[in-house]
C-alpha cells in the first residue's frame, strides 16, 4: 500500500506510517554527474534549499490535505526563521486543501522554464471538476525572494486525465531544456507522457510525446534518468511491479528527437540515485534490490546494488552490491532493516567522486525497533565500495534528539549542498518523529559534509512545531524534493 494512486482512504492512510511505500521521485544524473550540478537553488542565493512535504497534514480542517515547507540554505545551515509553509490554500496556489489531497506527496526541483532559477513540481491528488481531471502538478516558480504562491500554474492536462503519476524530469532531447515525465492522460495505465520544456507560465510544455510505458496489467514502482550511455543526452528507466511482485525495469534511450520508443530490459529495483561514482563518463545506476522478487516483504534487511554506465547504457555484468554485511559497512544486515530504503548522490568529502547516502530506517537502535539510520557510502576511482563508510543516527553523539522505536530515520534522505562550501550534507527524515505528545509528526536533521565524510558537529533538526506548522501526523519528512522511492516497508 501507498500514496502513489489517485486517492487515499483513511484506513491506508492511517496505516502509513505502520506500514508504508514512500512516494515516487526518481534519481538523476548525467555523464557529467548531473545529480551534484543540479542544484535546488530556489532564490538563486548560491545556496542549495530543501524543500520537504507532510503529507499527512490537516490543513483547512482537512484530513491528510498535505503542506510543504522550504528552508533555505546559508553557511551556517538551515535556519527555521527562512522557511516558509505553503499549501493549496496559500495564495495564488491553484485549487483548495482537500481530504486525502496529499499536496506534495511527489515534488520534482528542476528549472522548468530556463530562467537560471530552480522551481518546484509539486504533484496533488485533488480533482478539478472543470476538467474531471484527478490528481495534478502545480509548479512553484523560483523567484529572487524565495518561493511562494505567486504565479503558480497546473501543469496543462487534458480533460478527464490521470495526472502526475510517477513524476520525473531529464533533458530527454539534449536542447538543454528540463522536460517532465508522467501520468497526463485519461489513459495514464497504458500511456505516460512526455512534456517537453521550457515549460509556459501558463503551464504548457514546448511540445508533447506520449510514451506506452505499460506492456502488460502493472505499474511503475520506481523511475531513474541520467546519462546512461555517455551520448550526452539523458535517458529514463522505469521499473514495474504488479501486485506484490517485481517485474524488471524498460530503459527508453534520449535522443535528438526525444525518448527512444522501443525500450531497452533492465532489471528490477526498488529505489533509485544516479551519479557518475567512478567518474568514467558514465552515468551509473544505483538501487536496492527485491528480496526474492517481493515488493512487500517488511523482513527484507535490504541490498544495494550499483549498475555502471557503458556506452550500451547500466551495464548488466559490471556491477557491485553493497550489504550491511559487506566489509567496511557498519552495522549488520538484519531483517526488517531495510537498508537501502532511500537513496541519495552527492559529493559529501569534496574530493571530486560522488558518495551515496543510504537510508536504513528500519534499523534497530539497540532494543528500540524501526528507529532508523543512515549509511555513507564513499565513491572513488573504482567506484562505491564499504570501505570508509560512516553511520549516523538519532544516538549518535551530537546529532539532536534521542533514537525512539518507530522514527523511521532515514525514511528520506537528500545530499545536498546546503552551506555552500563546496561539500553535500545530508538532509534525512525522521515521518515517525513524536513531537512531546503529538504522534508522527516527523521532522529533518541536517548533517555537514566534510573533507572526512559526514559530521555530526553543528548539525540540526527541524520539525512542524519549530516553523508554526500543523504538526499532528504531519509525517513531515516523509518525502523531499527530489527524494526518492519508493522501496521502504515498515512493518
């Protein structure tokens, strides 16, 4: 179960956090390592910002209507004063909060209409009635003073569509402009489509392609995009399940013209992150692996597995995988550990290969079940290895708060250059924070990034009660720009 459908009932939305599939946003990345160049500069400051969702929010008297917030970046981190709430009653924002709305549940940070500012897709699953449309994308335009609801626009969807299902963004054509990938149709379970940039004010793309993303009777469960083959141009990889059972993955090359038609196999996976860790040229493919090919089984203590780009795209014999019982690894592979949940690129050390952030949030913290961690992965010239690797949790000396059973930390994870110092920090979510006596209200940590790997010294956590924000089951940090997923299953 999920959010990733078109609605929610309050039974599997209460169980979320019980038992939940975090929501889709894929991983991206270039040849040229496009993951750590992109950056979520929102008011062109130079600093990178976070944006995260609570999903779970009341809002407007509404049930899991769902906010965003977006805290922006400074040397000297994240400061709770510099962030800013925005949902579908803030102004200028189309529709209204609803029940089982959801509103940021999937958020894609790209520069939408190529005017050097980061915006922010936000997907929604309201209904417009003057469309009978369900579910929609309304972007928040990057400006100068920071993001708000001023000018805000759906993405144009025909009339009775399916909308933003299994959103993702690449330059698909190579013209240097960011296009989207999604459900805009009313035939979204057999046909995505693809919305080429720059994207109007009004919401229109340059042009359109409608891509048949679906073979048989099963959904898309994760996406990638990222350079793949070396050609210059990103590609897309979608990967399948149907029911409780994987079924492999398509990779749809980009060309001049757009997303190849006739899709190359690949092999399932579960969450994704893409980055040139070996610095070859290529863009490499990390995921976690299904456990015996089940998508729902919560005793899974997780696997990592890296495919590295070649000039025929994510190579099917060059490939590495990555436990918690791999040498250098802290912890131990356990089950229910989930290792691998989340995934995250950047260059944390500074010294040119980019690192992976893997989210553990169903680690044991002594006897406190599902408390959750994070794992660094380090990269170099032979690519992701064990060796060097760091663990963080709630327990972890100078990282605020104390681990409790059912944080899920790690449930998200995010690196990020967030004091501009040349270094990615990890920002990770916590969906099952207890706030004192308010239940999963959830919240964020801020780790440094240092010349030694992540630090714990001057880190940070940030949660609903700290900015004013609803935060009773907010489940805030569930998801964050540009995260991933989904892959984590808390029993």
């Amino acid at each position: 179960m999920g959010i990733r459908r078109p609605a929610i009932s309050t039974a599997v939305a209460a169980a979320l956090i019980g038992s939940f599939s975090v929501p889709i946003v894929a991983g991206t990345a270039s040849a040229k390592d496009r993951v750590t160049t992109v950056r979520e500069d929102f008011d062109g400051d130079g600093y990178q910002d976070v944006a995260v969702a609570a999903p779970g929010a009341k809002v407007g008297g509404h049930t899991w209507a769902g906010y965003i917030t977006i805290s922006y970046g400074s040397a000297k981190g994240l400061d709770p004063a510099r962030t800013t709430v925005i949902h579908q009653d803030t102004p200028g924002v189309p529709g209204d909060s609803g029940d089982d709305e959801v509103f940021g549940y999937a958020m894609i940070p790209r520069d939408l209409d190529g005017d050097g500012l980061t915006d922010l897709a936000v997907v929604t699953r309201d209904y417009q009635p003057e469309t009978n449309a369900s579910g929609s994308v309304i972007v928040l335009w990057g400006r100068r003073t920071g993001i708000s609801g001023e000018g805000a626009v759906r993405v144009s969807a025909p009339a009775n569509a399916q909308v933003g299902d299994d959103i993702t963004a690449g330059d698909f054509d190579g013209d240097g402009h960011v296009d989207l990938f999604m459900g805009n149709s009313e035939d979204a379970y057999d046909f995505h489509d693809v919305l080429y940039g720059p994207l109007g004010r009004d919401g229109a793309p340059a042009r359109e392609q409608r891509l048949q993303v679906y073979s048989t009777d099963n959904t898309i469960d994760s996406t990638a995009t990222g350079d793949f083959n070396g050609d210059g141009i990103e590609d897309l990889a979608t990967f399948y399940v149907y029911e409780n059972h994987a079924e492999g993955g398509k990779l749809w090359l980009g060309t001049k013209d757009g997303l190849s038609t006739v899709p190359q196999r690949l092999t399932s996976s579960s969450s994704t992150a893409v980055a040139d860790f070996d610095q070859d040229g290529y863009a490499d493919l990390a995921t976690r692996v299904f456990l015996n090919g089940d998508t729902e089984n919560v005793e899974d203590p997780g696997t990592v597995k890296i495919y590295y780009g070649s000039s025929a795209g994510p190579s099917q014999t060059r490939t590495k995988t990555i436990t918690q019982d791999t040498a250098g690894v802290p912890g131990v592979s356990e089950k229910s550990d989930q290792f691998g949940g989340r995934l995250s690129a950047g260059d944390v050390n500074g010294d040119g290969y980019p690192d992976l952030a893997v989210g553990v949030p169903g680690e044991a913290i002594g006897t406190k079940k599902k408390a959750g961690a994070v794992v660094l992965l380090k990269g170099g010239r032979s690519g992701l290895t064990g060796t060097g690797a760091q663990a963080f949790h709630q327990d972890t000396t100078g990282v605020p708060g104390v681990a409790e059973a059912g944080d899920a930390f790690g449930g998200s994870t995010r690196l990020l250059d967030v004091t501009g110092d040349g270094k990615a920090d990890l920002i990770a979510g916590a969906p099952g924070e207890d706030l004192g006596t308010v239940v999963n209200g959830g919240a964020i940590w801020l780790l440094r990034g240092a010349a030694s790997g992540l630090t714990a010294s001057k880190s940070v956590a940030e949660n609903p009660t700290d900015i004013g924000a609803p935060a009773t089951r907010a489940l805030f940090g569930l998801n964050l720009s540009g995260d991933n997923g989904p892959g984590t299953v808390i029993p």
